[in-house]
C-alpha cells in the first residue's frame, strides 16, 4: 500500500491537469492505469496543437491492431521524436521511443503525461513573458537583416554606378583630347569659311544693288506701256456695266407696270367717291347718322369683346375653383363630422365607464357602511360581554 499511494496521488495529479489543460480529451483513471496506443496518440496530438503544431494522423485512431500501415509507424515515430525533443528540454537524457508509444508501460507514461502537462501549464503561465520578448527580438533581428540587405544592394548599385561613371568619366577625356587634337584644323577651316562668306556677301551685296536698278527701269517701262491684262479689265468692266443697265431697265418696266395697277386702283376709287357723293345726295342724313354711329357702337363692342372674353374665362375659373373649394370644405366636414362622432362616441363611452365605477364605488361604500354597522355591532356585543365577564369576575373575586 505504501508504494501505490504516490502512484495513485500522482495519477490523480495528472488527471486533474490533463482535465484542465486539454478538456476535450476526458481522460479517465482507466485510461492512465491501462494506457493504450489510441490513447497517447489523442493526448500527443492534442498536445502538440496546443503549441500551434499540426499534427493529424493519416490513419484511424481507434483502430490500434488493424493498421498496420507504413503511414501509421512513420506517424507515431515522428510523434514520438517531437515529444522526446520537448522533454529533453529540460532533461536532456530523457528518451521516449516508438515502443514506449505501442506498448505502454503505466509508470512510464504517467512521469512522461506528469513532466508534459507541467511544461504545457508552465508555457501557457508564461507564454507572454517569455514569447513576447522573443517575438520583438526576432522582428528586430528580421527589420534588421532587411535593412542590412537593402543597405546592401544600395551598396552594390552605387559601386555599380561609381564603375559606370568612371568608365565615362575615362570615355570623357579620350573624346577631350581628341577634340584639342583637332581644334587646330577645325579653327583653320573656320578662318577659310569666314573668308568665303565675306567673298559672297560682297557679291551679294552688289547683286542687290543691280536688282534695285531692274526693277526701277521695270516700273518705269510698264507706266509708259499699257498691258493687255489692263485691257481685259476695262472689257470686263464695261460688259458688268451693261449688263446692270439692261437690269435697271427690266425693274424700271416691272415699276411703271405696278405704277400703272396703282394708278387703275386709285382711278377706281375715285369713280366709286363720285357713287358715294351722289348716292348721299340722294339719301337722308339721319341714315347715315345711323349708319355711322352703328358703325362707332360695333368698333367699340370689337374693342370690349377680347377684355369680355378673358373676364368670362376668369369668372368662369373662379367658379371652377370655387367648386373644388367648396368639396374640399364638404370634404373636411364629413372628416370632421366623422371625427366628432368618434370623440362624442369615446366620450359617452368614458361616461358610462365612470357612471359604472361611480355606481360601483356606491355599492363598495354601501357595503363598508354595512359592514362598520356590523363592526359597531359586534364591538358593542364584545363590550357588553366584556361588561358581563368583568361583572362575573368580580363576583367570583368576592366569593
């Protein structure tokens, strides 16, 4: 007994942190008393997840002596190797093999499950202290390193650019010497050209003074000598000229011809005044007093009509309006009527409610009357009994 009991304290130590740690596995005492194969490949590959390491098995779990498979031994070796690489963090000699996985051994596996749990409670209790100061670390190594190359290349490409100018800069001065080398020659060719161009504007200069010669004989040749481009310009002329004539007398024919309508017209008129004069020698002069204030009355009811005719269509729209008002007004009415109907309708309703509370209210003072009545009563009653009961009591006192 005294040796199974720090087995047992320890299994119960490690079942408690495995529960706490890695809840989804359930473990069982039965599981760290007879461990299985399927069961520390469930734990180690629960474990290792929980460092962020994938770890999925390529075969099924719960079939320990059916697969027999090369993917299934290389997977738990390699499983293996990595939970032998965590122990010997901190314990160096420790091994845990392919055999300690396939056949486990209770002792064995619970110290391993112990030293495992106690690593994973210590990770996740310290994990930001610790990781934190490695993860700046490592980024600054990184923002480093980045920096280095770029500096680098920076350094590559001004070698680079120092090589290239230097080669122009060598380029430069054989291009400079050869060009002093010919200096010489090119300023005696440029002394020759200098001498040619003055040689030619001396000529050129006597040309223009010829040609200033020409053209004034020429000037004075054609004032003295008519061309024939002149003379076929005066033709020109003088056929637009008459051709404008034979115009004119064309509108001048087209003019006394409306001349000669006007004149017919007015001759016309002028005989149908003489009609008129002796056709009022002939009627009387109330007639045509008539006639012509008939005439002035018609003139003005032709002014009237268009100021009629707007103020009809105006009145004729204001009653247009006047309508649409008037069912607008008959419109909100019946809204109204309808709205003070409702209200008059609450109205009555709210009466009667109070009318029923009120009567209500009646009966619940009515019967409280009652009631206090009876409440009297029966106070009276007590008292008189109580008169009575005094009254006995004296009595018995006395005797």
């Amino acid at each position: 007994m005294s040796k199974n009991q720090p087995i047992s304290n320890e299994m119960e130590m490690v079942l408690q942190q495995g529960n706490t740690l890695m809840p989804d596995l359930h473990i069982r005492p039965t599981d760290l008393a007879n461990p299985t194969e399927a069961f520390l490949t469930r734990v180690y590959v629960q474990y290792l997840r929980c460092f962020g390491l994938r770890a999925d098995p390529p075969f099924n779990v719960d079939n320990e002596g059916t697969d027999t498979s090369r993917e299934k031994r290389v997977f738990l070796v390699k499983l293996c190797r990595q939970v032998e690489r965590i122990m010997q963090i901190t314990f160096p000699n420790k091994t845990y093999t392919y055999l300690d996985i396939i056949r486990p051994a209770p002792k064995k596996t619970i110290k391993t499950l112990d030293f495992l749990f106690n690593y994973l409670a210590y990770y996740k209790l310290f994990k930001r202290s610790v990781l934190v100061p490695v993860e700046e670390s490592i980024r600054t190594r990184e923002a480093l390193i980045a920096e280095i190359t770029s500096k680098r290349c920076q350094l590559e490409n001004r070698k680079e650019k120092a090589a290239s100018v230097k080669v122009d800069i060598e380029n430069c001065q054989l291009a400079i010497n050869e060009l002093r080398e010919e200096l010489p020659k090119a300023q005696a060719q440029l002394a020759k050209h200098n001498k040619t161009c003055n040689e030619q504007k001396s000529a050129l200069d006597s040309l223009e003074i010829q040609h200033t010669e020409l053209t004034s004989q020429i000037r004075h040749w054609e004032q003295l000598v008519v061309e024939d481009d002149q003379v076929l310009n005066i033709k020109k002329q003088i056929e637009s000229m008459s051709r404008n004539i034979e115009n004119c007398k064309e509108e001048l024919a087209v003019q006394e011809q409306l001349f000669n309508d006007h004149r017919s017209k007015i001759e016309a008129n002028l005989n149908m005044v003489i009609e008129i004069e002796k056709a009022l020698e002939v009627l009387p002069a109330s007639l045509l007093d008539d006639y012509k204030e008939n005439l002035k009355q018609q003139e003005l009811m032709e002014k009237q009509l268009p100021a009629l005719e707007a103020q009809n269509q105006k009145l004729l729209s204001e009653i247009d309006v006047n309508k649409t008002e008037l069912q607008q007004s008959a419109e909100q009415f019946q809204t109204r009527k309808e709205k003070y109907d409702e209200e008059c309708q609450k109205f009555q309703q709210q009466i009667d409610v109070r009318k029923t509370a009120l009567e209500e209210q009646k009966r619940a003072e009515e019967e409280r009357s009652k009631n206090l009545e009876m409440l009297q009563r029966q106070i009276e009653e007590q008292e008189a009994m109580g008169k009575v009961i005094e009254e006995m009591l004296v009595a018995l006192g006395k005797n």
